[in-house]
C-alpha cells in the first residue's frame, strides 16, 4: 500500500505548503467573523465616542440615543460574511 511507504521530499514539498494554506484559510475562515461581530457589539456598548477638536487631539463626547441604536443595529446586521448565523438566533 502506498500509505504505508514514507512520503518522497518532492510530495511533501508540494503537499506541505497546500495544508499550511488551507489550514490558515479555516482559521481565518472560523475566527474573524466572530471578532468582527465582538468588535461591533463592543463599540455599541461604549457609551461615549472620540471626536477630534480639531488641534490634533481627540475628546470624548456621550452618545446621543440615536447614535448608540444605530450602533447597535449596525453590529446586529449580516456583516461581510453573509449566511454567517454568528450572533443571530434561529
């Protein structure tokens, strides 16, 4: 059987490279909808926003009430991922 001879260095140089590929394209693929969304649900929730004065620095102002629901129904809308389920309940 072939499975059992070891692998010759030219299959795993051409095998080596496609795992490392596919296995950081499912760890993108598993991870970053979820942070995306944290990242949404966590800036809804901060109830003061950074504005710049207009020296180079920045201040805090409080939210207006339209602007925390607008923040909440941005983080609560599909993100870039649709179909994604990750924070909506069936």
């Amino acid at each position: 059987m072939s499975w059992t001879r070891p692998a010759s260095e030219h299959v795993v140089a051409i095998a080596a490279p496609v795992v490392v590929v596919a296995t950081l394209l499912v760890v993108w693929a598993v991870n970053v909808p979820g942070v995306a969304r944290a990242q949404s649900l966590l800036k809804a929730l901060v109830p003061q926003v950074q504005v710049s004065n207009g020296n180079g620095g920045y201040t805090t102002q409080s939210k207006t009430p339209a602007m925390e629901l607008q923040d909440f129904k941005d983080a609560l809308t599909p993100g870039p991922w649709p179909g994604t389920p990750l924070g909506h309940r069936k």
